[in-house]
C-alpha cells in the first residue's frame, strides 16, 4: 500500500505544482490579457473552410466571415468539400462568386483539405476555420497585427461555444472559458500548443515551410502547432478575438470527440517526444508537454486508484450486510467514527482539496480575464470543477486503452 500513497502524492503534487505555474504566470503579465496589437497594413487574407456533411451548419459559418469587417478585395473565402454525401456542395454553391469552391474527388479528410486550401489560396495570411463555428466581425483586424513580428508563424483568437443550450454544452462553455485563459498564459510563455481550427490564422509561407497539415494525424491542430516551433516559429493569442464552435450537446458525441483528443495528443506527444526536457523549447519542451503528458498519466492512474477504491469499500459494503441479513443496525453501532475522520483529513485527501480550491481560483481567474460573470453560471462551474473531471479521467483512461490495443483510428 505504500507504493499507492506514493503514486497519489505524486499525482496531486502535480496538479498543485502546473495549478501555481498558471497562477505565477497570470500575476506576473496581469496588465498585459486584455491588450490588442493595432495591424500598420491590410494584407490579403484567405479563409479556409474545409466541409464535410456540414449541411446543417455551413451557412451560417460562411455568412459569418463574409460579414467580417475586413476589406473585401483582400479577403477571399475558399471552401473544400471533402466529397460530401449531404447538401454541403449545394449549400456552398448558393454564395455563387463570394466565395471560391473546391472539391475533392474522393474523401480525404480535413488536413488534405487544408492543404489543397492553402496551395490554391492566393493570401499571404491563411485563416482556417470548421465549417461547424462563427466569428466576430472584427476577429481579422484584432489579430492581424501580431504578424507585423516576423517570429510569429500563427495567432490563435478566443474560442468559445456558440450558444449552450443543455446543460452539457453548458459545462463545456465553463471549460472552453478556462481554455480561453490558459491559452493566453501559454502564448506569454511561448508554449502554445495547440491552433485551434476556429480561425487560427496562419503564415502561407510558414505553412508550406513546414510540410503542410499532417493528413491522417487524430489532432492536425496539434501536430502544426508542434511543427511551427520545431521550425522556430512563436505563435500568438489575441483572447479579444472571438470565435464560437457548436460542441457537443450529448455524451455519445462528447465521448467521441474527446477520445479522439486525447489519442491525437498522446500520437502527437509521442511523435515529438525529442521536445520533452528540451531546452531547446523553452517553456514548451522543459515544462508544458512533458508535465502535460506526466499529467495525464496521473489523471489515469488517480482514476484508476479512484475506481478500486470505491469498487473495493462497495463490495465490502455490500459483503458485510449480506453477512448480518441486512440489518443496519449493528453495522452502524460498529463503525469507527474516529478512524473515518482521520481518513477525511488525512494527507492524500488535504493535498486534493487544495488541488481543488487552486483549481476553482484559476477557474474564477479565468472568468475575470474573460469579463464573464460567475453567478448566472454557478451550477455549471460547480458540475465542471467538482463533477466533470471524472468524466475527463474516464475518457483519458480509454483513450489510453484505445491506443495500448490499437484500435483503429477514427476522425
């Protein structure tokens, strides 16, 4: 049992140490979140939407960014249809000359797509964007500007969830806020890691340095994100500039959606393991991916303990009244009230309620930054810092399972 409690030290004092990491990085470039980087010039812009049975979402996205408030001989709209079986095509067809249409002779994904994009697209700066997400109109002129850094390869915007209607998009808008703000603290330490397809814009020059979107990866967002600083490339945050996505609005398709994630960020951890403690990488390779990758394996095994635990106090529960027939009575005239205090204030337990109240601060940080009040979201904020973790450790768990045993990889 002493190799347990260790693992458990282990596990929490990681989730303590990245929790003070955040907030040490927020204390120390709190006048600098909300700041926005003024553009001298209006480049030329292609935005490109790859689509797959997007039916029912492809208009709106396209009506969006025609309605940016951008110059409109410098911006041009590129949509891929990746063969689609639905009305994708026809929809696309409807906007006539605003917008240029491609098509795909056979399926070949979203990052074959991007590609074909970027090598007809006549921009010097490449917007990507799912064909299931909205923007602001003013998202171009709030990110444009931190190109005038030649360094700069990629600018991320704020992602958000269009419009959460159950309670389960609800959770994940609390989530999405939190990722707004940590995305932003990465950017101040240079480890971005992650380019969303909500409008992430690009360098075309970068881009094609790099060899392109990598077809086939769970996580091309990844992949490209790790590609740009391997080639020495920083990338940006403007968490002003607004994008929204629709998330998932049931368990199944969240299940799947996050499976995906997660075997795409254990491929691309693994894939670019040379970063890991590399000095090279600065903040990315000696802090971010290796705790990133150590943090997961600590999600999995706390679940894990978590699961035996439980599983083991049931059974003997259950084992124990089978034994007396049932009868309550002498079970709780035995019961050790003493010894079940200590183990509520034992270490173990103290270490993650600490984890715990760091976790709410950062999370209440996070809805400061994004100038979002909290009590019209506080049943959500709860569920999400208290309940929605043991789903998140459920789903790192058997993605993890998903990879140990091969299963096939699907988008």
């Amino acid at each position: 049992m002493e190799i347990v409690h260790i693992i458990n030290y282990f596990a929490w004092f990681i989730f303590v140490f990245i929790a003070v990491v955040w907030i040490l990085v927020l204390l120390q470039n709190r006048e600098r979140y909300p700041r926005n980087v003024r553009p001298k010039k209006m480049p030329f812009i292609s935005v490109l939407i790859p689509a797959y049975n997007e039916e029912d979402t492809l208009e709106k996205t396209i009506k969006s960014v025609l309605e940016i408030d951008y110059p409109k001989n410098l911006l041009e709209v590129i949509v891929i249809n990746d063969c689609s079986k639905d009305r994708t095509r026809e929809i696309a067809e409807k906007f006539g000359n605003k917008i240029r249409l491609l098509d795909n002779e056979k399926n070949r994904g979203k990052a074959y797509s991007l590609n074909r994009g970027v090598e007809a697209a006549k921009g010097g700066l490449i917007a990507c964007l799912d064909a299931d997400s909205v923007v602001e109109k003013g998202i171009i002129k709030k990110m444009i500007g931190y190109f005038e850094n030649k360094q700069i390869g990629a600018v991320t915007p704020a992602l958000g969830v269009f419009r959460a209607q159950n309670f389960l998009e609800k959770i994940q808008y609390v989530e999405y806020l939190l990722n707004v703000f940590l995305r932003k603290t990465l950017a101040f330490m240079d480890a971005v890691h992650v380019t969303p397809g909500v409008f992430t814009i690009y360098r075309k020059n970068v881009l094609e340095d790099v060899g392109g979107f990598e077809v086939g990866n769970l996580t091309e967002d990844m992949e490209i994100a790790l590609k740009l600083h391997k080639a020495g490339y920083k990338i940006e945050n403007n968490m002003n500039a607004k994008s929204y996505t629709h998330c998932p609005d049931k368990w199944k398709s969240l299940f799947n959606q996050r499976i995906r994630w997660y075997r795409g960020a254990i491929q691309n951890s693994i894939k670019y393991k040379y970063m890991f403690f590399n000095p090279k990488y600065g903040n990315l390779g000696m802090f971010l991916l290796p705790f990133n990758f150590i943090s997961v394996f600590a999600i999995i095994i706390i679940f894990m303990l978590m699961a035996w635990n439980y599983l083991t106090a049931i059974s003997n529960f259950i084992w124990k009244l089978y034994l007396i027939n049932f009868d309550l009575a002498p079970l709780m005239s035995s019961f050790d009230w003493n010894f079940a205090l200590m183990n509520l204030f034992s270490s173990p337990v103290l270490f993650a309620f600490f984890g715990l109240a760091l976790g709410a601060y950062v999370l209440y940080i996070s809805f400061r930054v994004n100038g979002i009040e909290i009590k019209s979201r506080r049943p959500q904020y709860f569920v999400y810092l208290v309940v929605f973790p043991f789903a998140l450790m459920a789903f790192w768990f058997l993605a993890l399972v998903h990879e140990v045993f091969r299963v096939k990889r699907k988008w």
